[in-house]
C-alpha cells in the first residue's frame, strides 16, 4: 500500500471539507473552540485514521457523539470527548482541543478514558465524602478536568450547611486518590527560560495545525505535506501500577519484561515483582514518586542483577525528536517516555504533573504525528497521544546487544 499516494488524495478531500465548514466560531475567546468545530475535526480525524491504519480501519463507518467537556483549574475549557460508534456499538474515542493554545488532536484509543465507568466517579465521590465531616458538610457534583498528556481529575466542590464552598477536593481519576492543590504544580528539571521557550513552541506549532484547517490555501497545502504511516511494536505487556506514583518503575517493567521474551529470560517473570525491584532500583516513593534521572540507572541496576550488565543497557535523551521515536520503534525496541509537564493547563505556567509510560508505537496523520502508549492506570490500553504535548521529556531508550 502506498501510504504517500493515500495521504496526498485524503489531504485533498479534507481541505476540500474544511473550505465548506468554517472550523472556529465566535466563542468566548478568540482561541477558545466551540464544540461543534471540534467533532468537526475529530470526524476528519476518524476519517483519516481508519483510511490509513489497519487498527481503526471499522472507524470508516463510524459515527461520534459528544461525552464530556473538560475543565482546567481555571475553569477553562481544555477537551471535548467524541465517543465513536461502529453500528451502534462503542468502538473508541477521540480527544479534541477546547482552545488552539494546544493541538486539535489530543488523544485516540481504542479503549476508554479513565472517567467513562460510572464506577469511576462513584468511588472518586465516596473518597471526598470519607473526608470530610459529613454532619456539617455537603459534597456537591464534579466537575471533570483534562489536564494534559493522560491527566484526568475531578473536582469536587464541599459546602457548608448554608451551601457556601468551604474547600474544593481534587481526585485523581487514575487511582481514585485525593490529591493537594500543590501536587498538581509540581516543579520539573527545566529552567525557566527553557519551560517558557518550550511552550511558546508549542503553542505556535498548535496555532500553525489550526490555521492550517481555517486555510486551505495553496500554500498551506504544500506546508502540510507529509509523510503518513505507522508502526507498533507487539509483544509489549500491560502492568498497572502496584501502588501510587510507580508509574516510572511500572512503565520501565513492561520494557524489561518485553526484552524477557526476547532473548533476555533471566528477567522476572512476575509484573510485581519486577517492579518493585525497579522501584528500589530507582529509589522510587509512593509519596514522591521517581527523580527522572534515575529511571535508566534502575532499569540498568536490574538489567545487571539478572546477568545482563553489558548485553541490555538503557540510554537516557533529555532530547525526544519524533524521528528518534520512529527510529526507536522501526528497531522493534519500546522505551519509556518520562513526560516533563504533560498536564500544563491552558493559561497556566506550570505543570499538574509528570508521568512515565511505555512508547510501543508511532502514527502520523494530517492532524498530527502521535506516540502510542501504554499507559499505568486503568482502564490499561494503548493510547495514542500528540507528540510533544509536553513542555520536555525524557526518553530512556533499549541497547540490546
């Protein structure tokens, strides 16, 4: 199949649609999306997704229907949730941007958004309730938050016994835990000056994919070319989290157990008890979590412990190209991505959090090139997430021998 040939025809038809859709209306704010433009492009999106990948080739029939509205601290709009249908039978979703500030495609799968169980948001209420003192103290409804790069929250708001709000609880959807306002700022290693030239960067190459849709012009055309194409890595398993803030020696055991299955037997078999070798290895803390740069030296410590000190290595990138992504998955080689600020919200300075996850895959579309993930919260499946919807990351690559 020629990818190249399929992309230039397909890039074709969607400009032709968007000249017919204006794809921004008069919001709130000029770089605020309204909803409709937003299924508008997840619709091109599915399109071009099920036309060039074998994965989501069902999606051509598929038909989306808007779930929820995604809030930042600020009461922002970030995301609008589009469930796909395939004859009536959920088949996936696709995450869009709620402002051009960020990229019009944020998130695919085939599977579920951690908020999307009923039971989710039931045990989210039943841990702010256990908080709080329930004589003189009301929980009111949440309301959800979409934080970036795979963060999902709900916010509680608690009220006293006259109905005024007295406090607001955060839960983290991925675990159901109560977070502190301070645990969504979390400072990273980049100096000032880098986080502010990294999100200017970012936010201009998001502004330049939304103009493109407003432009189909000739030109606009010729900028957008590229080449299409994907490639996963199979044989990669997914282990959740054992306990909380293990995402990194969790992401870094789904490597390890790969290359266990592929020439290197001496590693753990058991997802546990690999992880929490990696864990001690990486001096990881259930309250803290992982300093990034000790990832590689645990998943080394452990490489070393089973006899392969010299044959599996892991190198560090403080630098993550989207070509050395495609170079890292071409090899067959899965890596964890430690994400620097991957739940920046719209309008803020600073980062909710850091995350690590398992790189297995690679997509690239006219809305964007993409990494596939697996992640370490539930519900477990792969996720494909815009590449550099980050202020930085740290890649901790495969060096068999």
């Amino acid at each position: 199949m020629n990818l190249s040939k399929i992309g230039v025809v397909l890039l074709a038809l969607l400009l032709a649609g968007m000249a017919v859709v204006p794809c921004v209306s008069a919001v709130e704010n000029e770089n605020d999306v309204d909803q409709a433009t937003a299924q508008h492009i997840a619709e091109m999106h599915m399109q071009s997704v099920a036309t060039m990948s074998g994965d989501y080739k069902e999606w051509v029939t598929g038909t989306l229907q808007p779930s929820t509205v995604y809030y930042d601290l600020n009461d922002h709009k970030t995301a609008y949730l589009f469930d796909v249908s395939v004859d009536g039978l959920y088949s996936g979703y696709i995450l869009t941007s709620a402002t051009r500030n960020n990229y019009p495609i944020l998130e695919f799968s085939r599977g579920k958004v951690p908020d999307a169980g009923p039971e989710t948001l039931s045990r989210a209420q039943q841990a702010v309730q256990s908080s709080v003192d329930t004589k003189t103290q009301n929980v009111g409804s949440p309301r959800l938050l979409y934080l970036g790069g795979t963060f999902y929250f709900a916010q509680y708001p608690v009220t006293d016994s006259e109905g005024s709000t007295i406090e607001t609880k955060f839960v983290d959807l991925s675990d159901n835990s109560i977070v502190d306002l301070q645990d969504l700022a979390k400072k990273y290693p980049l100096d000032r000056e880098e986080q502010k030239n990294r999100e200017a960067a970012r936010i201009k190459k998001a502004n330049q994919m939304w103009d493109s849709y407003d432009n189909p012009a000739p030109a606009s055309v010729s900028g957008m070319s590229k080449t299409y194409g994907s490639k996963y890595i199979q044989g990669v398993p997914l282990y959740s989290q054992p306990l909380n803030n293990y995402c990194s020696p969790t992401s870094a055991g789904m490597v390890l157990s790969y290359w266990d299955s592929h020439g290197y037997p001496n590693i753990p078999d058991n997802s546990y008890t690999l992880v929490t070798e990696l864990a001690t290895a990486m001096s990881t803390s259930t309250s803290t979590g992982t300093y990034i740069y000790n990832v590689d030296d645990g998943m080394n410590t452990v490489s070393s412990n089973h006899g392969y000190g010299s044959s599996l290595t892991f190198n560090e990138d403080g630098w993550v190209t989207f070509a050395d992504v495609k170079t890292e998955v071409n090899a067959n080689k899965p890596f964890v991505l430690n994400m620097l600020g991957g739940g920046t919200g719209y309008g803020r300075s600073q980062a909710y959090g850091d995350h690590s996850v398992a790189v297995v895959g690679y997509e690239s579309y006219l809305s964007g090139d993409y990494v596939v993930i697996q992640d370490t919260w539930t519900p477990l499946t792969s996720i494909s997430l815009q590449f550099d919807s980050w202020l930085g990351a740290v890649a901790d690559y495969s060096r068999p021998t």
